[in-house]
C-alpha cells in the first residue's frame, strides 16, 4: 500500500517528468527550425529520457496496485533567444526537478515508504547526471560566446548523442 501522501507526490513527479518531455520536444522543435539539428536530434533523445522517467514511476505505482492519475500538462516553451537560452532553460528546469525529487525522497523516509524511496534514489543519482551534462552544455556556449562556427561544432557534437535505450523507456 502506498500512503495518500506519497501517491500524491508520485502522481505530481509523474506530471513533471512527463511536463519535461514536453518541455524537451517544444526545444527540438526550435532548434530544428533554427537549423540546429544536432541540438534538435539530442532534444528529442532527451525528450524520450523523460518519458521514460514518468513511465517508471507509472509502472511502480501499477506494481503496488495504486492508480496513476495523469494530470493536464502545461503548454511548453516554445521560443528562445538563442541555443545558449535553450540550454540555460533546461539546466534551470533540471534544478528544479532535482529540487522536487529530494523532496520525494525525504516523504518518502517520513511515510516510511521505503520501496518509494529505493525507487527515488534511481531519480536522485540520475538528477546529478542530468545537470552534469546541461552545465557542461551551458558552459561550453558560453564560452564560444557568438562564434557561429564553434556554435557549429557544439551542435554537430551534440548531434552524435545515441537514441534512448528501448525507444524511451526505462532510462
Ligand atoms: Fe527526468
Ligand atoms: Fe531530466
């Protein structure tokens, strides 16, 4: 059994990784229509990433006979100043889901529900993963500032990102 408070708060992790999937695609989608189709294709594997965040924690509440209950999602950004703007949005949004998710672990301690904790903990190692690698995207646009051809070069790098394993799930 999980307790209302936690199905709460795992319904609410649901919506928001989900709202990053969203999030994730509204970015690809500018990126591409800014011919930065690196970025675009790396929005798109991170996109399917998100995915596959909420679908786990869906999956965990099927196992322990709770319901999942899918909220609206907001609309996304959908328009930037530049790819540097694009990635400080998501490096920003990363913070705050990291934000949410040690808050998850800690209710999660305090109801004593402790296989919703061991699930967290996945989330909480991935979280450090996650902004690693928007801080290293951030800092490396910063530092080529409006250099259109190293700009260039970040954007075919990010291109090579491999897709998400099983096609969005799970990862
Ligand atoms: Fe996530
Ligand atoms: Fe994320």
């Amino acid at each position: 059994m999980l307790t209302k408070p936690v199905q709460t708060a795992i319904n609410r992790q649901i919506n928001s990784e989900l709202m990053a999937s969203y999030s994730y695609l509204a970015m690809s989608a500018w990126c591409d229509q800014q011919n930065f189709t690196g970025a675009a294709r790396w929005l798109r594997v991170q996109s399917q990433e998100e995915y596959g965040h909420a679908m786990r924690l869906f999956d965990f509440m099927l196992a322990k006979d709770a319901a999942p209950v899918l909220a609206s999602l907001g609309d996304p950004k959908g328009a930037f100043k530049s790819l540097l703007d694009v990635f400080k949005t998501a490096y920003g949004q990363e913070q705050g889901v990291t934000r949410q998710i040690n808050a998850l672990y800690e209710l999660a301690f305090k109801e004593k529900a402790y296989d919703t904790a061991v699930q967290t903990q996945w989330f909480v190692n991935e979280q450090v993963e996650e902004e690693r690698s928007m801080r290293e995207i951030v800092a490396k646009l910063e530092m080529v500032g409006e250099d259109a051809p190293s700009i260039l070069e970040i954007d075919r790098e990010l291109g090579s990102r491999a897709p998400a394993a099983g096609g969005g799930e799970g990862e």
